[in-house]
C-alpha cells in the first residue's frame, strides 16, 4: 500500500513539475516574442516620427484623427448592435423555454392526477 503511495506521489510531483517547466518555457517564449515584434516594429520611434509629422503637418494629421474617428463609429455601432440582440435572443430564448417547459410540466403532473 505505502508503495503504491509513493508511486502515485512520485507521479505527481513530477508532472506538477512538468507542467511548471512547460509554463516557465511557455513564458519566456512570450516574452521573447514580444521583444522581437518591439525591435521589429519599433513602436516609440513611429510614435515620435507621427508627433513629428503632426507637428511639420497640422492639416493632415487632423484629416487622419477625423478620418479614424469616423470610421470607428460605424463598427463600434455594429458591435454595439451584435451584443445588443445577442444578449435579446438570449433573454427571449430563455423565456420561451422556460413557458414551454412550464407547460410541458404542467401537462405531465395533470396528466397523472
């Protein structure tokens, strides 16, 4: 009995100890990711060339925040729209059933008495 205990403890630790192993490698590899899409992509020197643009080009960096602006409204109102009748379908869908199996219920206990 005490050696099946121990076989099963063994077993254990050394899959929580896999399983940590492959977290950590899982981690680092994120991060590594992260570190060569910043060098890749560069993103605080972009940041500084547009506020460098914005500043050489005042009429043209508005014309890009407006044109931005504007276009995400219509897919914030669509997303809006989606969750609305989402969350409608859900709510009516749960009522309905409810009603149906209220009936069915209904019809099943004054069916046996």
């Amino acid at each position: 009995m005490e050696d099946i205990l121990e076989d099963i403890q063994a077993s254990t630790s050394s899959t929580t100890d896999y399983v940590l192993d492959t977290a950590e490698n899982l981690v680092s590899q994120c991060k590594r990711m992260v570190s060569s899409a910043d060098e890749f992509l560069k993103p605080k020197e972009k940041w500084e060339a547009g506020k460098q643009f914005s500043k050489e080009h005042p009429a043209a960096a508005f014309f890009v925040i407006i044109l931005v602006a504007m276009s995400i409204i219509p897919i914030a109102c669509f997303c809006a729209f989606a969750v609305c009748t989402t969350l409608a379908v859900l709510t009516s869908c749960l009522f309905f059933e409810g009603n149906c199996f209220t009936l069915v219920l209904y019809a099943v206990v004054k069916s046996h008495y």
